[in-house]
C-alpha cells in the first residue's frame, strides 16, 4: 500500500495518473482538512471531496472541483435572495455538505462520515482526514484575519497578507486511521500541493512527523522557479517566511523526505533532486510522472 498526503488540486492530479498503474484499494490518501468551513449551514471540506469525487468517477476535471455536470439552482435561489454564497456550490456536492453537516452535529468522527461517504459512491481507496477535530487555516492581512477560503475565492488571493496562521481549539492530531496509514505504507509520497496550506496541516498534526520517520518518503514540488504551478502557494510561502521555490519547499520538508523531485524546466537547484516532467496537463501525463514516482518507490533502499 502507498500513502499519499494530499491538498486539492495538484496531488489528485498525481492520484489520477497512479490509478492507472495501482488499484485504488492499494492506496491510502491522507488529505488537508484546514481549508474546511461551515457554509449556508453545512460543512464543506473541499480537499476531502476532490479525492472522494476522484476515486469515485465523478469529480469535474476542468476545475478540480465539486462534480461533473452538477446544477446550480440552489446557490442560484440563495444569490438571489441576498445569501452570501461566495464560494459556487452545486447541487449534489451540496447534498453531501448537507448530510456531513448534519452527522458532525450528530458528534460523528470526520473520520466516519468520510467512509460513510466514500463507501456510498463505490470509492475503494482509503480517504482519510488529516485529524477529526476542526483546524482552519487563516491569513492576516494586516486588517484582520481572514478564513483561507475568504481569501483564496472571495478575494481571489488579490488581498496582501504578511502572516499564515492555523487557528484550533484542541492541538490537532493524526487520527489513528491515518497514523496506521503511514506506518504500514511502504512509501509515502507528498504530492505536488500547496506546501503551507496543503502539506503543512497534515505535517502539523500530532504523530504525522514521528509516523514518517522511518518511512521512504517521496515529495514532488509544486513550483517551478519561483512561480506555483496552480494556486497562492508562492504568496503563502512568503508569508511564511519561506523562499517561493523547490529549494524553499525542500528547505519546508526538511529531512522528513528522502526523495525531491522538481520539474524538468525549473531553474533552481535542489541538491540531490530528481528531475521529472511534473506539469500533468492532461491524464497521459499524470500517469508518465505516475510512473516515475513509483519506479522511485520501488527502487528505495
């Protein structure tokens, strides 16, 4: 079994392409939680989705988001009639939003519902949350503090920001399920997400670092030179402090990761990485770097 550790957009992009050389019941997803939020009364966990959507045959591969050929009509109604929707639901993504909601009202684990979820759409990968109690990323603009979502599709990541924040109640902490996971993988791979937003959550969470210490651990940059593939990763990386680039998302991982690899194009040096083509422009090309990761894999010491 391989574990991969997953945000919303790039690493299901790597997810698309393994599928076609691993069967989904061979692979353990643990998957950023901190982007998730309560909207118009239900709960949206926009990272957890797009992998579930994935494995289930049904997720909109134009925008990496919600379903294919999902309707509008309830968001429309809620425009409509003043609602601050900002975030575009469809219909069916919504009617999971609605059942989540209501089972975490109910006190049910993040954790269970996701299976409940996974086991309704035929999905035969394990999908896990990062951690069952909520942690959401913030960013300060320095005018206040935003949710990531205000930031990222309200504001369209136009809002200047000097500090990332992670905002909690209770120290997050690997769910058991998840700390299984890891140390029965026989490799684990951070794929090419956001490394603050993303990666970052999952890394913060109690037991994930000491889990992966021992584990072969491959991690693919989501950067070339100092621009992100997809997304805010390069303004969030400042942010944080960190250089906007492979070196910095290396420099990010540390010695957690026995393995980088970074684009073929990239014109920073990461000492000791492997260079692949890492732009999965379509599904051909999210199996070649599929295939790459895992004769990597395959080849650990």
């Amino acid at each position: 079994m391989i574990a991969f550790l997953s945000g919303g957009t790039g690493t299901p992009k790597l997810l698309r392409g393994v599928r076609a050389h691993r069967k989904d019941r061979d692979l353990a997803v643990v998957v950023n939680t901190a982007e998730d939020m309560w909207i118009s009364g239900n709960h949206l966990s926009p990272d957890v989705d797009t992998v579930v959507y994935l494995f289930a045959g049904i997720l909109d591969t134009d925008t990496w988001w919600g379903i294919r050929g999902d309707t509008f009509a309830t968001h429309e109604a809620i425009l409509a009639q003043g609602g601050d929707e900002f975030i575009r639901i469809g219909d069916r993504d919504r009617a999971v939003h609605v059942l989540r909601g209501e089972a975490l009202r109910r006190g049910e684990r993040l954790t269970d519902v996701t299976v409940s979820l996974c086991r309704a759409l035929g999905v035969e990968a394990r999908v896990l949350p990062m951690a069952d109690t909520p942690v959401t990323t913030m960013v300060d603009t320095g005018e206040g503090l935003l949710h990531f979502q205000d930031y990222w599709v309200r504001h369209r990541g136009e809002v200047p920001i000097r500090e990332v924040i992670r905002s909690f109640r209770e120290e997050p902490r690997a769910t058991p399920e998840v700390l299984d996971a890891l140390r029965d993988a026989e490799g684990v791979v951070i794929g090419p997400s956001n490394p603050v937003t993303s990666v970052g959550p999952i890394l913060e969470c109690r037991g994930v670092r000491e889990a992966l210490a021992d584990r072969y651990v491959v991690a693919v940059s989501p950067f070339i030179g100092d621009r992100p593939v997809s997304g805010p990763a390069a303004a969030l990386m400042q942010a944080s402090g960190r250089e906007p680039t492979s070196a910095g998302t290396a420099g990010l991982y540390g010695d957690l990761v026995d393995c980088f690899i970074q684009d073929i194009r990239d014109p920073v040096q990461v000492e000791g990485a492997v260079r692949c083509d890492t732009l999965m422009v379509d599904k051909e090309a999210s199996g070649a770097l599929a295939a790459q990761v895992l004769r990597i894999l395959e080849k650990q010491p």
